[in-house]
C-alpha cells in the first residue's frame, strides 16, 4: 500500500502545456458516476487524464498500449495507467 505518481512517457514541455490547457477547458463538468467513455459531458478523473491526453496530435500512437487496454477491459480505471507501459512511475511512497 502507498502513494504513486504517474506520467506519461517522453512528454515535452510544450505537450505537457497542451495536455493541461485541454485539462482546463474540462473543468467545471459534472462527475461522470457511470465511467461513460463514449460521453465527455461529465467525467470522472480518469476519463479526465485521458481526454486531455488525446489533445496530442500523436495520441492514437503514442498510447496505442492504453487503448487496447481499454478496449479489451472495455473499462478505465485509476490502476490501469499503472498497468500499461505507456506511463511510467516517477516517484513513489511505501506506506
């Protein structure tokens, strides 16, 4: 059990600006209860990193690994980003 920070891999600083401004133009929507993937007019936190992930022009590519994970899931979850090898960990507390 512990505390875990993620990032996506190789992110410029410039794409990490692009990444966050879509983020931003998120805030205020209502929480999504149901994990809708196909609705972005209320989003849970997960739902969130993703929509803002796919600004990147590449994203399709760059995080081909994670939406076959969430196609073959047929789900996201907090534990999923964890899981695909297109995040990694950056740093890390044990409880």
């Amino acid at each position: 059990d512990g505390v875990c920070l993620l990032k996506p891999k190789t992110l410029t600083l410039d794409e990490w600006t692009t990444v966050l401004d879509k983020a931003k133009t998120n805030l205020g929507k209502p929480y999504d209860t149901l994990f809708d993937l196909r609705n972005d007019k209320e989003l849970s936190c997960v739902e969130l990193v993703r929509v803002a992930l796919q600004a990147l022009p590449d994203y399709e590519t760059r995080f081909a690994n994670f939406e076959a994970l969430i196609k073959k899931r047929k789900n996201l979850t907090p534990q999923m980003f964890f899981d695909c090898d297109d995040f990694e960990v950056v740093y890390m507390i044990r409880r």
